[in-house]
C-alpha cells in the first residue's frame, strides 16, 4: 500500500498539500500519480483533505495532528486500516506530484527484497546531483557504501571535496519502504539527537543501530518546500 502523509499545517509553507498544480491539488495530483502500482491512502490531519481527496476518489484517513513525523502519521493509519505485518508499505510525500511511477515501482520492489531482513528498518534511494545542487540544504545528500547502504544524511555537502572538484553527489529523494512490522519498529524508536538538529528522521535508525537500505533512480522529480518550488511547479506542467 502506498500512504501519503499530507499535513495541513506546513511550518515553511502552509496548505502547500493543497497548492492548484494545473487545477488539481499537490497531494491529490501525487496520488493520482502514483495509483497504478498498488491501493493509494493519503493520510491527514485536516477534514478539509478528506472532503478533497473524496471528490476524487482518493481514499483518505484521519491521524492525529500531533505528530512530529509523516513516518508516525502513516504508521497510524496503518494501524486504523488494519494492514498485516508482511504489508508493504510506501512513504510518498505529498509534495511530489511529479514522482514518476517507475522509482515508487524501484522502492517497492526493494522493500519486497528486504522484507525479511531485520536489519535493514527502511528502504529508500537516491537520484545523483551537481557540485552546485548539493550546495542546497534542502536537497538532503546521503553517502553510501559498497552495498548501497547508507552511511550517513545530510543537509550540509557531503562527501566534503578537500583537495579536488567532486560532481557526483548522491541526491536523497524522501520516498520510504517499509514493512508494516519495521514501520512499527521505527515508530518504536526514541527520537535521536542527530535526527533533531538536521531535522531528518530517517538518521533515527541509523542512530539506533538499523540500516537503511538505498538505490540509485532516474528522476526529473523534485518535492515543493517553497512558493518558488511551486511556481516552478506550475511552469513544469504547463511544459
């Protein structure tokens, strides 16, 4: 099951889930993107999503408006649907209504390959970026190792380039596997300290000892953090 958390009160861009992309909202025009490869919920915390997402038949449900993560609000919507501990499921932004379906394809896959490894908490992947994309704290980067495992993420410029020019940064794109049973784990997990200062969850179960497993996809996606990623939005669907 793919679940897109979309809440409603964005600290850096409020109702961005409902921005108008080419007359239909950003998390609903995500939805619909993505609805082929397997059943599709958004999960929110605002009635005003429910009423949108049923006039197009995307199938959403309440969660708490409390939580700190879309990671907790898709776990418990999870747990509202019921959904067995084998169940795949996949972390879909709201903010990427141009996510093409072969990545969200590449990750479930992945997740399904790993299923049964107890180390391995999350499945994720990374796109490759310029010198000066990865100068962007809001493109996280990820370093791996030989396995495509990750090592470390960041929003600072990792790896540093000491003593030469370096152009292949490995661009994190926020879209998570999971199990229902390693989603539970990860909820399980105390916050981490590095997780809070770079503000990125998935460095929690890297904290606590888990991995995360990553592969490399091809995409022209990109998620929408501010007005102006929207208005680039607007122009990227008019092309």
């Amino acid at each position: 099951m793919i679940i897109i958390p979309a809440r409603i009160g964005s600290s850096r861009f409020p109702n961005k889930v409902l921005a108008d992309i080419g007359g239909v909202p950003m998390v609903v025009r995500t939805a619909m993107t993505v609805q082929d490869i397997d059943k599709v919920v958004i999960a929110t915390d605002a009635q005003e999503v429910i009423d949108i997402a049923a006039q197009h038949d995307i199938h959403a449900v309440m969660t708490s408006d409390t939580h700190q993560s879309g990671t907790d609000r898709i776990y418990e919507a999870a747990q509202k649907l019921q959904l067995p501990n084998d169940e795949i499921i996949i972390n879909v932004q709201g903010d990427e209504p141009f996510i093409e379906s072969e990545v969200v394809q590449t990750i479930y896959d992945l997740t399904k390959k790993n299923s049964k490894n107890d180390k391995i908490l999350m499945n994720s992947c990374y796109k490759r970026i310029t010198n000066p994309e990865a100068d962007d704290p809001n493109i996280v980067k990820v370093v791996t190792d030989t396995d495509d495992i990750a090592l470390y993420f960041s929003r600072a410029k990792i790896p540093y380039p000491r003593d030469h020019h370096f152009d292949s940064y490995k661009g994190h794109l926020g879209i998570y596997g999971f199990t229902v049973r390693s989603l539970s784990q990860f909820c399980a997990l105390s916050p981490a300290p590095l997780e809070e200062i770079e503000k990125l969850e998935q460095l929690r179960a890297l904290y606590h000892g888990y991995e995360v497993a990553m592969v490399e996809v091809e995409t022209e996606s990109f998620g929408i953090d501010t007005p102006e990623d929207l208005e680039r939005a607007i122009r990227h669907h008019r092309l």
